[in-house]
C-alpha cells in the first residue's frame, strides 16, 4: 500500500500538498504535527505533517519525495494541531502560514528542539581583588569588571550584549587570567514569594472562591469586571496560586509588551513556580527556550502578548485574558486573528477555566455575558482604601492654549507637583508636531509612499511616516519655494515633553512612547524611575495607560479626548470611552485622591455624562442600544476582503470580480462596495475593501466555504495581494 505525507507549507495557497514517502522509511513512526523539510518549486521549505494517507488525487508521477523528519515528537500536540486547523476554516487563512504563525522563528527555521540552559558570568575571588587602577590601558577589561562588581548574582549573555559592544573577546581574556567564572542556569526565572497577599475586601474573596470551586467542572467563561484599581491582578494571583498547587499550568495573555516586565515582577514577588516570558521584545532563542519549556511542561505560568495563545500546554489549568478589550489581541496583518476569541475557544476545546479581565469589557463580551455564555463577576470598589478620581471636564474652546496646555490644566499641575505628588498627561500622538507646513506656500511634508503627512521628531531632525517607517531628513527651507519659514504644526508626546521641561525647569519629565521605549530594557528603566519618584510629571501614549500601577500619581490629564466623538468608524465611541476610563484609573490608586481632568472642545457631548460618574456599564449598555438598532456588531457579523496593488485600479478591478462570485453564492448576506480604503495609498501600494455583513457567522462561514476557491483563482488575484479578514475591529 502506498503511503503519502499531507504537509502544510508555509504559502500563500489555501491547500495541503501531499508528498511521497521513501521506501525505506518508516512513516508510522512520524506523527502528524512533525516538523518536515521538503523540496517546493526551486525551495526548501518546513512544513507541518497534518496526516499519513493512503489516496491521493495527485497523479504518482508529479509527487516529490519528502528530504528529511526534522522532529521525533510533535511540536504541536493533538489539540494545539486541532486548534490551528480550526483557526485556518474560520478565518479563510493558508493553512501553512497558521502553522507557522504559531511557531517560533528558531523552529520555522529548522533549529532543534532540545532546552538550553542559559550563560552567567561572575568575578571569582581573585577577580573580586583586582585594581581595576592597575588596568589603565585595558578600558574595556575595567568596565566589565565594574559592572560584575555592582551585580554579585552575575550577568547573563543577553545583558551583556545590551551594555557592551564586543564583550566576548573581552571575557575570554579576564577568563583567561582566571578573573571570571561562568555557568549555566535554567533559563525561566523562578517564583520564590517574598511578599504576602494583602488584605482581600469581600468582591476580590467571592470572585476567588467562586472560580477555584468549579475548577473540577470544566470550562466556565468568567468576565471580571473591576474598576481600574480594583484588584484584578490580585484575584489573578491567588486562582493561579491554586492552579499551580494541583501541578496545572496557566496561560496569561496582556495586550502590550510594556505591561510584561511589571507584571512579572509581581508575580515573581508573589507565586511559587517556574514563568516564562513570550512576546516580540525577546530574541529569537529566547523565545524558542520559553516555547520549549512550555511545551515540556517546566514553566508553571506563562505570561506573554498576542501569539503567546498559541504556546503548547502540557498540563493546561486556566488562560486569563488581561484588558480582554484591547485592541492589541486583534492581528491587523496576515494571519487576521483574535487572540481574545481563541483563547475563550481553546479553554472551551481544552475544558478548562477562562477569566476575560477589564474595567471597560467590550461589548462582544458584555452582550455574551448578558446572554449567559459568559458569567460575570464584579469588582465594584477599588482595593483598600482608594477612592475612584474625580473626572471634570475642561471646555477650552476659545481659550488661549500653552503648547496644547490650557491654563486651568497647568495650574492644576502645579498644585498636585507641589504636594509631592506625581502627574500623568496623555496624549495618543507620538513625534513633536503632526504636521510641518511652509507659512509661505502651504506646502506639507506628505509621506512619498502613503496619503498620509510626515511626523516632525525633533530629537534627530528627522521627518517620518507612522504609517510605512520612511523617513527623511527635516528640511531646513521649502523644497517648493525655498521660504525658511516653516510651521510645526499640531502636538505630540515629544513637544509636550519639551514644553513641560521649559515650564517645570525644577522637575523631572518622563516621556513614554514608542520611540523612548525602543531599546531593550528600556521600558523597565523607565518604569522603575516613575516608581522609584525620580520623575514627577509623565507623559506618554496608550503604552502609558494601560495597566500601570502608579501609586503617587494623583492627577491625569487628557489633552485630547475628541478624537472618538465624531469618527467614520463605528466603534470609535467605544474605544474613546474604553481609554478615558483607562487613563483616569491611573490616577489615585492608594491613600491619596486622585484627580481627571480632560480637556475638550465638546464638553457638552452626551456620551461624555455616564464617563463622567465612572458608569462605564451605562456608558457600554446605551451603545449596546444603538448597535442593536442599526444593527451592527455584535448583533451582526462582519468580515472585510481587503486588496492592494502598485496600480491603482487593480484592486478596485479584482474586487469587483470577488463580489460577482459572492453574489453568485446567493447567500443572505450584504455586500458593500468595493471602495478605497480611508488612507488608499500606503506603503506605495493602493488599498481597496470589500466590506461584507451577515446576521450569523454561520451564513458568512458559508459564504466564503462556497466562494474561496473561485476568488483565489480568478485571473485578477494574481495582480493584488489579497486577505480576509473575519471580524475585522479596523475598518480603515
């Protein structure tokens, strides 16, 4: 009987591919979920073994032989293989890409399997008596003796590299002298508790109990929901505490990276097991050695972003989603998943426990929770004795403005200042100015490849796109009239923090973005200077307000909260109200009062009134209302066929030719456009969508059953880059 492999590859073809087996191997020892090397076109490519069969519908003479089994065992068990099955029906995806989204970059590469240990060097004793005086000609040799000296536990490889350039030739020399020692170690950090639990009020107790008593009876969806400082971290803890007693594991998803190092910190201080860290800020055997000791069952708890949903469980126990609202857990390129909703979708495949975690759940969750798939439990008050902020809004309109600061702002900041206390003010705007404009001519700086304007960062001169990375160098004079007088138009984090400087000269400025944060490392530094009180005003973007436990901040402010008022995008109100509430809830976290102050040119919009009185739940159920009646989601499904070219009518012409194939379907479903997308030109390609609305996902699952294949080969998808995307949250 013949034997066949069915392989996922890594291509952008929605099909397996089937491949000959050699004589002489023995295919039942090759499980499916292996890892294979074959030979593809003129390529060698890794994929996933889905099957072993015995038919195949491609003639004998056109199968290629496989090259090599790079795996004993699976990397991906039954369930984690079922999953990404699963993942590849629902959102229309090659099978072969959901793989390898879901692996780490080492394994797509073909590394081996096996854990590491990783590298740390210390001063030996003779070391430790060396006159670095004695070492004049030997700078380098003198700082990497001065920085072992400040760190007696050692320094790892990684922090070595992040400090000094060229430090291995350097090593071996003082290794050589017999000055330093170096060993291996586990490479997860290991929980060890050194501070108790605090005090639990009575909403933090019954969440707790409630939880850990259904453990034995499988999957349950809770939704905690807590106002911002309420202590869901806490109740976080203890149920994990519990998982980790009964030798279970459990999976804890964030939103950001910036949010990892402070959470880990805590759990570190608090649980008793092995963590280990997944996110894009590691390198690429770092994360290979987290993945493995995932999928080997040595990391007790594993915390990480997005793709950490994918991470093989061994002895899973409970997945908490953290800030589930977040637009973060939503994959905007490629492989267009929700880690949010495959995360509710493996606890359910795996029977376990799922806790979605927010101050501000989104309305998917809350209409599940009020339709009884999910249950909800309520963190009403915040943990000890903090009290929520008071939230006024600032009218500014016809007000004189001080670099975006308004007067009753900056008087208020210097009240709290003088107190000892810290400040945070928002500002979604990275960069210095959003725009630079020629007063002479009116020329703007625009972007070369997108419709969009260059963002003036004054730090290095630079103008850049936020939106493709080109940057250029910031003109002196008018590429169009040469006039020297050049406007910087608009405000981001970088002039506020300037500005700030120049009017508090006696305190400490912070600015935390995209751009401070840049360097590995750098978002703890940062952190641990806020904590620590050497800075007294903050100023940053989303990275700063979401999570963050600052307990000396006792005011923040908005310097623009309009931006979700009058929006295209439907769900521009949600989002607005969702960051409002999450950047107050930095304010007055323990004994001191905090304090909101948000300043807006429609003070008397409506939906401002329920945010004004933290009534978040008000807030969410009047827009539940209005989604109900024009019937959009969550009360309808959506999914959004994008399509970009270098030619501008290309993705207009095959998306035109898409919707005569959909409607040939004849599904109960709408379909609107094809249109240009808001910013049509980006990265030098023009971008159009399909938008496509039904009242069940069934009906838009059988849609597409019935459509893909036609769509994939019609003549005008080779001339576009093409994608589905399956509950898109951006419509732009």
């Amino acid at each position: 009987m013949n034997t066949y492999f069915r392989i996922a590859i890594p291509t952008p073809l929605r099909r397996h591919f089937d491949y000959l087996v050699p004589i002489n191997f023995h295919a039942k020892s090759s499980l499916p979920g292996v890892r294979i090397k074959v030979p593809f076109g003129r390529q060698t490519l890794i994929g996933i073994l889905l099957e072993v069969v015995h038919e195949t519908d491609v003639p004998a003479q056109k199968l290629k032989p496989i090259i090599e089994v790079l795996d004993e065992q699976p990397v991906f068990d039954r369930e984690l293989l079922q999953l990404l099955r699963w993942c590849s029906l629902y959102y229309h995806h090659p099978i072969g890409e959901v793989m390898q989204n879901a692996l780490p970059v080492k394994l797509r590469q073909g590394a081996a399997t096996h854990i590491k240990g990783i590298r740390r060097w210390q001063l030996t004793s003779e070391g430790k008596q060396v006159d670095t005086q004695d070492l004049k000609r030997a700078a380098k040799q003198i700082a990497l003796i001065n920085d072992l000296k400040q760190s007696p536990s050692g320094l790892l490889d990684s922090q070595l590299t992040e400090q000094h350039i060229g430090w291995r030739p350097v090593m071996k020399r003082l290794q050589e002298k017999g000055w330093v020692k170096s060993f291996e170690e586990n490479a997860l950090p290991v929980a060890k508790p050194i501070s108790s639990a605090p005090t639990l009020n009575a909403d933090q107790q019954h969440a707790i109990d409630h939880i850990v008593n259904q453990f034995d009876t499988g999957f349950h969806a809770y939704v905690l929901e807590g106002v911002t400082g309420s202590g869901k971290t806490e109740v976080y803890l203890q149920v994990i505490e519990r998982v980790i007693q009964q030798g279970k594991q459990a999976l804890v998803l964030v939103p950001e990276i910036g949010l990892t190092p402070q959470l880990l910190d805590r759990f570190l201080q608090r649980l008793s097991g092995r963590i280990a860290i997944m996110h894009s800020g590691l390198n690429d055997e770092e994360r290979l050695q987290a993945w493995l000791h995932t999928k080997a069952g040595s990391a007790d708890v594993i915390i990480g972003t997005r793709s950490a949903v994918f991470s093989p469980l061994l002895r899973p126990g409970i997945i908490i989603v953290d800030e589930e609202h977040d637009l973060s857990f939503k994959q905007q390129d490629g492989f267009r998943y929700s880690a949010r909703d495959l995360a509710v979708k493996r606890a359910r495949d795996l029977n376990i426990p799922i806790i979605l975690g927010s101050a501000t759940p989104s309305l998917e969750t809350l209409l599940n929770a009020s339709q009884g798939r999910y249950e909800t439990l309520l963190l009403p008050e915040r943990a000890g004795n903090a009290k929520p902020p008071a939230i006024h809004l600032l009218d500014v309109r016809s007000q004189k403005m001080e670099h975006g600061l308004s007067a009753q702002l900056l008087h208020k900041m210097k009240e709290h200042l003088e107190r000892d206390a810290q400040v945070l003010l928002f500002l979604n705007r990275r960069g210095f100015a959003p725009v630079l404009m020629c007063h002479e001519c009116g020329w703007h700086a625009l972007c070369p490849r997108c419709d969009a304007h260059m963002t003036l960062h004054q730090s290095n001169s630079s103008l850049r796109c936020h939106h493709c990375g080109t940057e250029q160098y910031q003109p002196k004079t008018c590429p169009k009239c040469k006039s020297d007088d050049l406007l910087q138009m608009g405000f981001g984090t970088e002039r506020i923090e300037h500005a700030l400087t120049e009017l508090f000269p006696q305190y400490q400025v912070i600015r935390i973005d995209r751009d401070s944060t840049r360097r590995k490392g750098s978002m703890e530094k940062l952190l641990k200077e806020i904590n620590n009180g050497k800075r007294q005003i903050l100023i940053g973007t989303q990275m700063l307000a979401k999570g963050h436990h600052f307990p000396n901040v006792t005011l923040v402010g908005m310097l623009n909260a309009d931006h979700g008022l009058y929006s295209s995008d439907f769900r521009a109100s949600e989002r607005m109200g969702q960051l409002i509430l999450q950047v107050a809830g930095r304010a007055g976290r323990e004994e001191k009062e905090g304090e909101v102050l948000i300043q807006t040119h429609h003070a008397d919009h409506p939906l401002f009134k329920p945010l004004l009185e933290h009534d978040y739940p008000g807030f969410a159920k009047a827009l539940i209302e209005e989604r109900q009646q024009t019937e959009l989601p969550p009360f309808t499904h959506l999914a959004l066929l994008r399509a970009e070219a270098v030619e501008q009518q290309q993705p207009i012409i095959f998306l035109e030719q898409a919707r005569l194939i959909l409607e040939s379907a004849k599904q109960d479903v709408m379909l609107m456009g094809p249109f240009p997308a808001l910013m049509e030109r980006r990265a030098g390609r023009y971008r159009a969508q399909l938008l496509i609305q039904a009242n069940s996902r069934k009906q838009l699952q059988s849609l597409f059953s019935l459509s893909i294949t036609q769509i994939e080969n019609h003549k005008t998808a080779k001339k576009v880059r093409w994608s589905i995307d399956i509950d898109p949250l951006d419509l732009l």
